[in-house]
C-alpha cells in the first residue's frame, strides 16, 4: 500500500499515512499537539462565517439599522455602505494583528503569543455582545479580528516548528479543517438562533466564541515551546528537553542529539548567510525574496479564488437568487466544506504541494464558469433546476477548494522560511491574506448587489473568480516549490539550490545538515552527486538549476 517517491519518503497508495521505517521515538504526542492548536481555526471560521447570517436576523435589523429601509422588503435594513463596514472591518484587524504576531513570538515565545491573541479576541467579543449600535459593534470586531490575525500567523508557525516533517502537511492543514469546522458551527447557530425576537438571537452567537478562548487557553498551559524558537533563543536545554518531549526520546538518544545538532546547525549557517533577522533581510538574502512572494501570492490569490464570498455573503447571495432556504443551504455548503478539507490532509502528503493545488485551481475554474453561466442565464431563481444546478456546482467549486487551496495555502508559508526571520515572513505572508480579504469583503456588496452606484454583477462575480483560478494556476507552475516530506532545513536547502520551481520535485536531500544536492541516484554527501545518471559538483548543480 506504501511505496517509496524519489525522495524516499512514504508516498500513499491505499489510504492512510504511516511513519516511514527509522524514525526514532513516537510522533503521537507531536501529532496531537499539532492537532489541538489546529483547534485556533475554530475561532477564524466561525468569527469569519457568523457574520453572514447575523446580518441578515430580522432582530438584529431593526436594532442597528439607523433608518434604512431596505426597497426589496419595506423593512428597516442597514446600506451596502454599513454590510461592507461590518464585515470587512474584522479583516482590517486580522491584517495589523497579523503584522503585530511577528515580534511578539519573537520576544515571548509562541505560546505566550498565542495567549495574548486569546485575550485580545476575548476583549473584542465582549464588545460585540454589548453592543446595541453599529459603531461599538465595529469596535469589537476590529479587536476580534486583531486577536484572528494573530492566531492565524502563530498556529501554522507553532505547528510547522513542532510537527514531524513527514505529517507536517497533514498537521498544518488541520488548521483548515478547524476554520472548516468554525464555519460549520457558525451557519448551525445563527439557524437555531435566527427566530429569536430578543437579543439572544445575535448575543448567544457572538458569546458562544468565549468557549472557544477557553478551549484553546486551558490547553496552552500544558503544550511545550517549540524547540526551534528555544533554539534561536539559545536555550539549547530547554530545546532539548520540548524536542524530546514531541518526539518522546530521551535528551542523551543520538537520535535526538542529531536532530537538534540540525536544527542548530542550520540557524547558525542561516544566521550568517543573514546576518540578522531584520524585515531588510528580505531584501538582502538572494533567496528570502523569492520565498515571500511566493508566500505573499499564495495567500493574496487563495483569497482571490472567491471562497470567501460564499462564507461572508452566501445567505444574502441564495436569498437574491431565489432559494427558499438560504440558511439551510449555508448549512450545507459549509458542511460541504469541513468534509472536504479531510482528502485534502491526506492528498497533500500523497501527491504533494504542486499536484494538489494545480488540481484545486483547474477544477474551481470549471466550476465557476457554469455557476457564473448558471446565474446570469436564470436571474430571477424561478426556475428550479437552475437553483439545484447552481448550489450544486457551488458545492463541488467548494470540494475542490477545500480539498486543495485550503489547507496547502497555510501549509506552505509554514514551511519556506529559514528560521532567523520565519516569523516575520509567515507574519507578512498571513497580512497579505487578510488584506485580500479585507479588499474583497469590502467590495463585494458594491460588485454584487442591484441599486445606484452599485455594479449589479451578481452571479457574474463567479466569473471574475474563475479568471482568478487560471491565474493561480500559472502561479502554482511558476512558484511553487514542492517541499513534501522535507525537513524546515532541508526546505531551505531546496530554495538555495534549485532555482526554477518546476525542478524541485527532482530535488533529493542527502542526510544530514551541509550535505549537498543530489538527483535521483546517490550522493557522496560530500558536495558532488548524481543528477539523472552524471555525477555533478553542489555548484555545477546549482549553475544548471539556475
């Protein structure tokens, strides 16, 4: 069921991932660690998917509407102005929390970061539930947000620096699966909560997020530090003992003494090609450049791809397009969505980074391009083949997203950075997301919805994401190196010497920290190897790759 790839990793054939063979101690605890911080997504998707149908409660209407009336229902009703404030303004926050992560994990840790994110998002939450306007509403968002964009910098970090290399994708992408599941939990609560003629239809939402802190708080007190930021640090013994606590070996096991003596052998031959960690470094490191954007991009166009209109408008989207039940059908799409994401953790370690997000990018287009014909063919939802037609297609454009883009859009800034500035650089790559998102969410009511000054694009907007997806594909061969079953120190291997990013799945790390590029035979591990029969020096190699 498990064959061995070029890279002699284990590559899936049946179903399941196992360890390969060698690998010392358990990778259980690690695995479960990295599964539990996942857990931080649940406060991402459902902060992002509670919105959409808070706004649309008939309760919440008439409490912060400031005298609108709506023309499509002669009831109060809030502007395209105010939808677009509320909600883009929490993507304006996750934007500079993003940003303000970076040195804070550098400074305190990632753990204690992640507890200063928990308890900005708890202050933004208790302004949302008391608020009865729109302006202190916005307030609590805006800190709500801040507290996201912190956790949605510093969980992939923490699970990247502490996840075995060969399930690394698979941990790191059950972030995804927990914004999934966050969504999920958010259209299932604003359905139960929608009738209420109290303020418990909009406070119950909004306060359920508090279990959420508490959930992901208690369990911080008991999860180590990552060694890799005890490494930088330079508190090797405290490195040691986190390291052999998530690999479940003791501190004098060669196995971890190797492991560690890579790690910081790494930083030390990083720290001099850098010659600091500064946000200049990006500048002056040859490679540093190319890796940010490719990280920058990754998330700007995942964005790009349109999912997020479902999640932030979907229920008004449905409603305009005729569907009886559009909380009913949100219900769907983002349960769609939390199964989906599961392939998804297995295909990244099986067919890799490259193949699975050129197969989520081709088959979003497709999809896209019938739900965006679909739509502008039927307008007016009075045909109900049309309707079925159009919220299956949104349901498969779905699948492919969350089984691709997804999870590997967090997966990947996770893993190129080099570890003198690899918070700073997953800190700008997340702020690029988030300033998509803001971008779009802001726009959106203006490109969507009917009426002056407004761009009336409805069902069309699909095929302004689908132009998008070809893009991403174009990007994804350009870009995007494939680091599948590498090592963080290997990865920064694999940027310093391939240069084109449709070679690296020919790349082949030789054991052990300085060892040089070989090919699909042996190295000698001693700066030569061999490339498709030659053997070849580190710098002929690089020469070639170039």
């Amino acid at each position: 069921m498990f064959t061995k790839n070029k890279r002699g990793k284990f590559s899936l054939k049946g179903i399941g991932i196992k360890k390969p063979e060698g690998v010392a101690g358990s990778s259980v605890f690690a695995i479960l660690v990295g599964l539990f911080v996942a857990f931080g997504g649940v406060l991402f998707g459902y902060d992002t998917g509670t919105i959409a149908g808070i706004i649309t409660m008939r309760y919440w209407l008439d409490t912060f509407s400031t005298g609108y009336i709506d023309p499509k229902t002669g009831q109060l009703g809030i502007t395209s102005s105010e939808s677009s404030l509320i909600v883009s303004i929490l993507s304006a926050g996750t934007l500079f929390g993003a940003l303000f992560a970076a040195p804070v994990a550098d400074w305190t840790g990632r753990r204690i970061a992640l507890w200063i994110s928990l308890c900005v998002f708890a202050f933004g939450v208790i302004l949302q539930t008391a608020s009865v306007d729109i302006p202190l509403f916005v307030a609590g968002r805006f800190f709500a947000g801040f507290g996201v964009g912190m956790v949605s910098m510093l969980v992939p970090l923490y699970q990247s620096e502490t996840a075995p290399k060969w399930i690394r994708g698979a941990i790191v992408g059950a972030y995804q699966l927990a914004i999934t599941i966050g969504l999920l939990l958010a259209a299932v609560i604003d359905n139960a909560t929608k009738g209420l003629d109290n303020t418990g239809s909009y406070r119950i939402p909004i306060a359920v997020q508090f279990a959420w802190v508490l959930i992901l708080g208690i369990g911080l007190i008991f999860l180590p530090e990552t060694p890799r930021y005890l490494i930088k640090r330079g508190r090797h013994d405290k490195a040691a003992k986190s390291l052999g606590r998530l690999r479940r070996l003791e501190i004098n096991d060669p196995h971890l003494i190797g492991e560690l003596q890579e790690i910081e052998s790494n930083y030390v031959h990083e720290q001099s090609l850098a010659k600091g960690s500064s946000y200049l470094q990006f500048l002056k490191w040859n490679t540093l450049g190319k890796r940010l954007l490719t990280g920058c991009c990754l998330q700007a166009l995942q964005q790009l791809t349109g999912i997020n209109f479902i999640f932030y408008y979907g229920t008004s989207f449905f409603a305009a397009s005729g569907i009886k039940e559009p909380f009913v059908t949100s219900m769907i799409t983002s349960s769609v969505n939390v199964f989906s994401t599961l392939p998804g953790l297995y295909l990244v370690e099986a067919w890799g980074r490259r193949r699975l997000l050129m197969f989520g990018a081709l088959g979003m287009f497709a999809c896209q391009m019938i739900v965006g014909s679909v739509g502008t063919a039927f307008p007016n939802g009075d045909n109900m083949a049309a309707q079925k037609a159009l919220v299956a297609f949104v349901c498969i454009y779905i699948f492919f997203f969350a089984s691709s883009w997804g999870p590997v859009g967090w997966i990947i800034p996770g893993e190129i950075f080099p570890l003198p500035v690899r918070a700073k650089g997953i800190s700008m790559t997340t702020a690029s997301n988030w300033l998509l998102n803001w971008a779009i969410a802001y726009s959106t009511p203006y490109l969507v919805n009917p009426g002056p000054g407004n761009a009336n694009l409805q069902a069309k907007i699909f095929f302004v994401w689908g132009g998008c997806c070809l893009l991403c594909a174009v990007f994804v061969y350009s870009l995007i190196y494939e680091t599948k079953g590498l090592s963080l120190e290997e990865v920064d291997e694999l940027y310093e010497s391939v240069g084109k990013a449709w070679k690296s799945t020919r790349w082949v790390p030789v054991e052990g920290y300085g060892k040089e590029w070989r090919g699909a035979g042996e190295g000698n591990g001693n700066g030569t190897g061999v490339v498709e029969g030659k053997k070849v020096t580190s710098a002929e190699h690089k020469e070639g790759a170039a």
